[in-house]
C-alpha cells in the first residue's frame, strides 16, 4: 500500500488549491513508477480521512486527474492509474539517481563562442569598475512615472496595448525626428527613423542586413568588444585600423579599400570606444568621401553624444551624409538609464523598411506604453533639462576622479583627461599584467572586470577603460584607495 499519509505534503497558507497541491503530487508519483500503471487508488472517503481534508478536495483531484488522463475511473470498482501510460525513460546516474532535467540538455545545441557570457551576480561589498555608464540614482524615475501613469490612465490608451508597428511607436517616432534634426544637424523623416530596444539592437540588425560570410568590415584596432563581436557571428572578416588622438586613421581605411572590396566601416566618431578620442573633422569628411567612392556603409555607433564637458556636441557624420552611407545609431539608455530599453536606427527609408521587416523576427514590437512615455518626456524638455544637470555632477566626478588618479597613482597610470563622455582610457605601466592585478584586486574587494576585450587585437597596449560618471565622491575615493592598494601589493610581488 502506498503511503500517501507521509509522502503527501500541504502548503495549507500558500495561493494554490489543495486539490491541484494533491493531484501535482500524485501525477509526480505516476512519472516516478511510485504509482504505476493500474494502481487503484484509495476510495475519497478513506483518502480524505488519511490526509485530513475535505472529501471534496479528493473529489476534485481525481477529477482533474480524469480530465488530464492520468487516471481512469471503472464504476463500480474505482479509481485507477491509466492502464496505458507508457513509462517515462529518464536517465539515472550509476548509483540510479535520476539526473536533474534542470542542469542537464538532453538535445544538441549549437553553442557560440563568439559572442561574451557576463555573469550577473555581484558581490556585496565589492566595486566594480565599468566602462562608462550613467548613475541610476540620478535618473529622474518621478516625472518617468507620472508621464507612464498620465499615459496609461487615458481613455484611448487601449488602441496602443495591441499589435502594432515594428518601426515602432508613431509619437515616439515623430518627436525624434524633430528633436535629432535640430540638435544634431540630421535631415530626416519619419521613414528614415526605426526604434529599437537600444544601440546593441541597431547595431545587430544593421550587421544581419550588410555582413555575410567573409564580407569585409573595417573596426577600430581598439574597438568596442560587442561590436566586434556581433559582426564576427555573420562569420565577416574584420579589418583593423590605427586609432590615433585624431581618430580611427582614415588614410588606413583607403589603403584597403584599394586593395579589396569593403562592405561597411564601424565607428564611434564622437567618442571613439574606448580610447573616448573624437574624429577629427578632415577624416570625418574623408571617410564620408570614401564611402560615397567605394560604396560602403558607415554604421555610426553615437552612443554618448550628449556628455561633453570642454565644447558643445560635434555633429555626427550623418548630418554631413549627402549620400545614403551612414546609419546613424543611438539611444536614451546612456543618457537617462540603461533600463529603459529605447534607442533608435536612421538611415535611408528602403534599409529601415528592411531592417524593421527583420526586427519583426526578433523582436515583434517594442514597449508601445514607455515609447509614448520617451515621447512626451523628450518633447516637454525634460530630457534635456536631466543631460543639464547630470552634465554637471558627472564633469565634477571627472575631474575629482582624473585628480586621485594623477596624485595617488601616477606611478602605475598614464591617461588623458577626457573631453567628454563617463570613462578615462587609462595605460597601465607595462611593468604590470592586468591578469595578475584582476586577481589580487579581488582581495581588496575591487572587481576589473573583463580587462581582456579592451585588446581584442592582441597588440599590447595594456590600457583599459574606467568608467566614473556612476560613483559619487565616497565612492570614487573608495575606489582609488582599493586600486592602490591592490597595485602596491602587486608591486611588492614584483
């Protein structure tokens, strides 16, 4: 006899019926052969007396065993396990424990070992260095959240809860076009426009559209790691090229346009990632020649344009763009927090209609509700009244951040102090490994992070980048007393 008195288990305070808890149990019993086939099972009298519950809750569970064609009832002799349930095979260890489906595939996959894992999980206590994002705590979640709520309490708010395009929300749309051609000198419609899920997405789709397999892309010799590795999941040859105080080295990029077929240039002209250099305006206008001349595209990663501290802005390349070459890609992530998943792809009207045909595979539509949120929070001014004042805050976090490097590690770290942007590209003398200094970091509680991507091109050069817009004063002098120690530690091990 089976003993459901001891094996059953109730959450008498939980949210789920005891009937389902009774029957969930018993089909779990049916898989595991503890209960097999023909099993009668006990009357709903004598059941309910065992288990102490109403009969009708052992009513209810053999009739949802019933409907879901575990059991079978004959009259006149009972409930019984389905006579013709075929038992389930599951692989058992040596000692016959049953492998846990949850930590083991039983199908082949393709795995990819292009594209980066980054485990999530963070310490408590630690400090993690980053390359350069905004701070959460300055977001500006109270007037986010009353224009949501504003939104959502309207009467036709429920024409925007269904299907909709996959160019994006029209409003959203629509006041992008106004606000990117007055501040950053584009010429564009409505159809030049499509919203994406931030500048990663822009960057994905546009990769899927020109790359196949060994199709040429030019990159930077530093060049940003997700970038490099979403053109190399097309399977593309990537091509690299000096980066200079000037830029990405343009006159490199015509070299080997004479010498093969390009299909398209990645940059970030503004803030070239990660070295954080601007391209200068003569090889902005050679390469916009070069494009035109050798029939490639420009994909133009402007992914902080608003976070400049010694001059106004510097018009990307696309408003220069006479001839179809450039897609121009950005987003609000940086600029408000990399939560709000909204960015945005320009370009020529027939690739946008291509790229949000693609984008329909992957991603059938964006978040209609916090695209109209982005829309009046862009169009009232508050977005440009939030880029003032964390404008401030972060070139204070600079320079107190650039001032504690120079004096307190001047020893281990040469850097120039950045004209804009939320991070310093700083060298490590050579003396030093990061691999060595990452370790001993983590004994001062100070996580590098994946200081290998700053050289995907294997030259040496030691550098990476050290985000500082997101540490206040506390912390930022918490993080250089933790590097220092770490680094005095590694210079004793020398």
């Amino acid at each position: 006899m089976f003993p459901y008195k001891t094996s059953i288990q109730f959450d008498r305070k939980g949210n789920q019926p005891l009937y389902l808890q009774l029957s969930n149990q018993i089909i779990q019993f049916i898989k595991n052969q503890q209960l097999p086939s023909n099993t009668k099972l006990p009357g709903s009298r004598t059941l309910a007396e065992q288990l102490n519950v109403h009969r009708k809750t052992i009513v209810a569970c053999y009739e949802e065993l019933l409907l879901q064609g575990w059991v079978e009832s004959i009259p006149k002799k009972g409930t019984f396990v389905h006579h013709n349930l075929p038992e389930l095979e599951q692989q058992k260890l040596d000692d016959g424990v049953v492998l846990n489906s949850k930590t083991t595939t039983g199908f082949s996959f393709y795995k990819n070992d292009i594209l980066p894992h980054k485990p999530n999980e963070k310490l408590a206590d630690f400090i993690y260095l980053n390359d350069g994002i905004s701070d959460g705590r300055l977001t500006p979640l109270d007037e986010i959240a009353r224009t949501y709520r504003r939104i959502s309490a309207k009467k036709n708010v429920f024409k925007h809860l269904s299907y909709g395009t996959t160019y994006g929300n029209a409003s959203l749309r629509e006041v992008l076009v106004d606000y990117l051609n007055s501040t950053r000198g584009l010429h564009i419609t409505k159809d030049n426009i499509l919203i994406t899920r931030g500048s990663q997405m822009g960057i994905w789709l546009s990769s899927q559209l020109l790359l196949e397999k060994e199709d040429v892309i030019i990159v930077g010799n530093t060049n940003y790691g997700s970038a490099d590795s979403t053109f190399l999941n097309r399977n593309a040859i990537i091509k690299r090229v000096s980066v200079d105080m000037d830029g990405i080295v343009t006159e490199e990029i015509e070299k080997l346009c004479k010498q093969q077929p390009i299909k398209a240039v990645y940059v970030t002209s503004h803030h070239h990632h990660p070295t954080t250099v601007t391209l200068s305006a003569k090889r902005r206008i050679h390469l916009l020649n070069l494009a035109k001349r050798y029939h490639f595209a420009i994909i133009e990663d402007d992914y902080d344009y608003d976070f400049n501290y010694n001059h106004a802005p510097i018009l990307p390349l696309a408003s220069h763009d006479a001839n179809g070459n450039v897609i121009y890609i950005g987003s609000v992530c940086k600029t408000v927090a990399p939560v709000f998943r909204v960015g945005y792809l320009i370009a020529s009207k027939e690739f946008v209609a291509e790229a949000a045909k693609l984008r329909g595979f992957v991603d059938r539509q964006g978040d209609a509700l916090l695209e109209l949120t982005f829309a009046s929070f862009i169009k009232s001014g508050d977005l440009d009244r939030h880029i003032r004042k964390v404008l401030k805050t972060y070139k204070q976090r600079r320079d107190l951040f650039c001032k504690l490097l120079k004096e307190e590690l001047s020893d281990f770290f040469e850097f120039e102090i950045p004209k804009g942007g939320m991070a310093v590209w700083a060298k490590l003398d050579t003396r030093y490994d990061w691999s060595i200094v990452s370790e001993i970091a983590k004994k001062h509680q100070l996580e590098i992070g994946e200081w290998e991507r700053y050289d995907l091109a294997n030259v040496g050069h030691n550098y990476i980048r050290i985000g500082f817009a997101s540490y206040n004063a506390v912390e930022i002098h918490e993080l250089i007393r933790r590097l220092k120690n770490t680094l005095y530690e590694v210079r004793v091990k020398e």
